[in-house]
C-alpha cells in the first residue's frame, strides 16, 4: 500500500513538473520591446477565461499600461494546438472581450485589447509574432 501511494504522489509531481512554465519567454519579450511595446508582469485576473489553465500550463500575465498580454509557454507547436482546440471548446457559448490569439511556435499568445489602439498594437505584434517565428527556424 505504501508503493502505491508512493508511485501515485510520484506521477502527481511528475505531472505537476511538466507544465512548460519554465520554458523561457524573455526572447519573445525581448521582440516586443525593440518594437516599442515595454510589458510589466503582472497578476492574471482571476475570473477572466484567459487566465484559466490550458493543456495543462497556466499562463504568465504581462501589461502594457492598458491592454493585458497572456503567454502560455509549451514545448512544442503540437501542445499549443491543443490548447487552442481547448480555448475554443471552452469558450464556445461566452461572448468574449476583445482579443487576439497569436500562436508563436510552442508560444500562445493572448492579447486583451481597447478597441481604439487595437490597429497599431496588432500590426505591432504580428511584427513580433513573424521575428519570433523567424528565429526559431
């Protein structure tokens, strides 16, 4: 009895380890603030469906003073996929805030924008979005 319950607290951790919320996004913030967009850490809003877990990887909240940035980090394309499947299962039925899904090779990102800046910022990230996908290769 103690083996298994040692084997279950063993997958649990096992389980708890592989959430990719180590993988670093420090280059992807990196782009962003060559294009001018400086996005401070901040706590996910708790009841927002953005901050809620997908596939497994809870996400890292950013700010730029107005508009709210959500980076799930994964270790490969295929998981962020899952993820984006899971997104639109979960939310199907809800009528969202304004936001933009930006998939970044294993990075998702969301990004919860004022309608009146969302042009400029969105052209800004797909920017980000293209150098980041272009030093992966």
């Amino acid at each position: 009895m103690k083996k298994i319950a040692a084997l279950l607290l063993i997958s649990i951790l096992l389980v708890g380890c592989s959430n990719s919320s180590n993988i670093p996004i420090d280059p992807l913030l990196k782009l962003f603030e060559d294009e001018g967009i400086t996005l401070s850490k901040t706590d996910p809003v708790k009841e927002s469906v953005f901050s809620q877990s997908l596939n497994g990887v809870r996400p890292r909240a950013y700010t730029d003073g107005a508009s709210y940035y959500y980076f799930f980090a994964y270790s490969n394309e295929k998981k962020v996929s899952r993820a984006l499947k899971q997104f639109e299962k979960k939310t199907a039925s809800m009528d969202l805030i304004n936001h933009h899904k930006y998939p970044m090779d294993n990075i998702l990102l969301f990004y919860i924008y004022n309608p009146n800046e969302q042009d400029d910022l969105d052209k800004t990230i797909k920017k980000v979005q293209d150098r980041y996908l272009n030093t992966q290769k």
